[in-house]
C-alpha cells in the first residue's frame, strides 16, 4: 500500500510536482516574514508603530506633501487672494513734506542768481580798474585786469554781503540760554527739512517779524525781532521759523544779502527786483506744509497784520525799512491799511487768505 504524506500529496511524487509543492510551500513562508514593503521585516520599508503607512510618492518632510488634487486647490486660493482687489488707504499729510514741495529747479536757479548779481555789482568796480590799467600801460593788461578785478571783487562781495546785511538790519547774535524756545524749535524743524542748525540773531524792535540771512544754506542765519518772541505763541512761533527755514531750504537767503547790500545804493525798487515776485508765498507753501499744525503760520500772520505801527526810530520805520523790506517774512509794516496792489502775493493779507484753504 503506497504511503501518502501529511501534506496530501502522494508518496510517490518525488517528481516535478513533488518539487514544485515543496518550492511553494518555502515561498509562502518566506512571503510571511517579509515587510509591507516588500521589504525584510524591521527594515525602514516597515511602518513603526503608531505611524500611518505611507503610500509611493509621498514624502514626510515638511509635514508631508498633500495629494496633487489638494496641492492644486490651496496653491488656485493663493491665487485668488492675491488677485484680490486691495481698498488704497487715503493719503496723509506728515511732516517732512516741506522738503519735497520744493521743485528740483528752484535751489540751483536761486544759486545761479545770487552769483549773477554778485557778477553784476563787481561790473562796475572792476570797469574802472581795467580802464585805469589799460590807459597806463597797455589794452591787452587791461582787459586781464579787468577780469581779475571782476573775479576778486564779485568773490569779495559774496563773502562781505552776509555781514553788511545784518548790520543793515542791526541784528545782534544770541544763544541758547537766552532763548531756549527758539532754538528748540528751530532745531526740530532743520531736521524735518534737512538742514543744519542756523545761528539766530535777534533785532531788539517791537515789530513782529523775521527773515533769513546767510551765503547758503550751510552758513544760514535766523533773524527774528524781539517783539515776534514776546507776541507769539510757540504754535505761532513755530510757523514763522518754518517759514525762513523754508527760504534757507530754497537758498533764498543768499539771493536776499546780495539784494540788501545793493539796495542800499539802489532803494528797495532794485530789492525787489532781486529777491523776485511771489517769494514770500512760495515760502508760505513749503513752510506749512513741513508743519503739523499749519495754521499756526496763518495765525502768525494775522497778528503781524494788527501789530502797532512802528516808531520813527524803528528798523522798520519809513527812512530805514524801504531798503530791507522785501526780505521780512511781513513786508507789509506800516502799509497793513493800504490798499495792495493786484496780483501782489507778498502782500501779508494776501497770504493769510490764502493760508486759510489748508
């Protein structure tokens, strides 16, 4: 009787089938102890314990990249925000604004023109010289002297106007122990605008009213009056300095001492002429508009307007205020109850009406 195994397979069948059972029979063991992953078991393929088993093409860095259809929706939401349309916030006025109302032409065309009439007032002077030279010895000497002479004296002027200027206006150089306000104020708006402190100067005159002396803005110069320190609050006081500071700003003030040093052969008609029209306006603009509170400058303003008239004596009396008018931020002294002229800007009520639409 032939044997039969315990598998079931005939005793017989050493053959193929035989071999080709016992061949399964290893495979399906080994399969046993192989990981998920077609890997051996305790292999990196292997998911550890409390971990999700992770499918081909994912990726566990960065807290694992999200299936293409879902990366594909959260990256289509950017896009939409993005795209969104953004509400634009209004536009505020801030200080430091008055450095920008100046146009970029305005300083190298108020330079050109303080060396132009330094040029001018040398013209003469240097004439004569060159004559002189030419007659005694030769045309050609001459006419080098001549140039030389033009050079020398025009350099000569521009470096004696600041001086004659505020000798001119019998301004005295102050500190600050003696008068702090000032100084703090004025050293907070240079740095809105930019510039370096300026050395102030005080008239010791009951009039309300100031101005900006100085070759440039590097060697600026603040003159303001007694009587502007006394009547002025610090508001008020604030927008008077924004205003010379804006002169300083545009190099006004090197036009204005070559201007002062000429008028006092000339009279304020050839003042005007220099310093130019619709000066003090322009400075009005950029003035307030470096200032937090621009009405203060307007307020500064109206009080000049109902100051007292000067006496004889006064740096702003009739016989000495014709040849410095055109320089003072309140060129309108004695004149308030006049009617001004049409289209004149720089008159002092002009510009307050004008500062009343800020």
């Amino acid at each position: 009787m032939a044997d039969e195994r315990t598998d079931g397979a005939p005793a017989g069948g050493t053959g193929s089938s035989g071999g080709s059972n016992r061949n399964r029979n290893r495979n399906r063991s080994r399969n046993r102890n192989r990981g998920a992953g077609g890997q051996p078991a305790g292999s990196g393929g292997q998911p550890r314990s409390g971990e999700r088993p992770r499918s081909n093409g994912q990726s566990r860095s960065g807290g694992g990249s999200r299936p293409g259809g879902q990366s594909n929706r959260n990256r289509g939401g950017s896009r939409d925000v993005a795209a969104a349309p953004v509400a634009l916030a209004p536009r505020v006025i801030e200080p430091g604004l008055g450095a920008s109302e100046i146009l970029p032409g305005e300083v190298a065309a108020n330079r050109r023109h303080a060396v132009w009439l330094c040029a001018l007032a040398a013209v003469l002077p240097a004439l004569v010289v060159g004559v002189v030279v030419a007659l005694v010895a030769s045309l050609v000497l001459g006419v080098v002297a001549l140039v030389v002479a033009e050079v020398v004296i025009g350099y000569g002027l521009w470096r004696a106007a600041p001086g004659v200027a505020l000798r001119q206006v019998g301004a005295v150089q102050v500190h600050e122990h003696d008068y702090p306000l000032v100084f703090n104020l004025t050293e907070g708006l240079c740095a809105t605008f930019g510039l370096r402190m300026p050395c102030i100067y005080v008239v010791y005159d009951a009039v309300p009213n100031a101005c900006a002396l100085g070759r440039n803005a590097a060697s600026a110069v603040l003159v303001v009056t007694s009587g502007l320190l006394e009547t002025m609050s610090p508001i008020e006081l604030e927008g008077v300095i924004a205003h010379e500071l804006a002169h300083v700003k545009r190099d006004d003030n090197g036009v204005s001492v070559i201007g002062l040093m000429l008028a006092r052969y000339a009279g304020a008609g050839l003042l005007r002429r220099c310093v130019g029209e619709a000066r003090e306006y322009r400075a009005d603009v950029v003035g307030a508009s470096a200032l937090r509170y621009p009405r203060g400058l307007l307020d500064a303003l109206r009080l000049m307007e109902k100051a007292p008239a000067p006496s004889g004596n006064s740096v702003f009396g009739p016989a000495r205020f014709a040849a410095t008018r055109y320089v003072w931020i309140d060129p309108s002294v004695g004149h308030h109850d006049e009617p001004m002229p049409v289209g004149d800007l720089d008159a002092t009520s002009v510009r307050a009406a004008a500062l009343c639409e800020w």
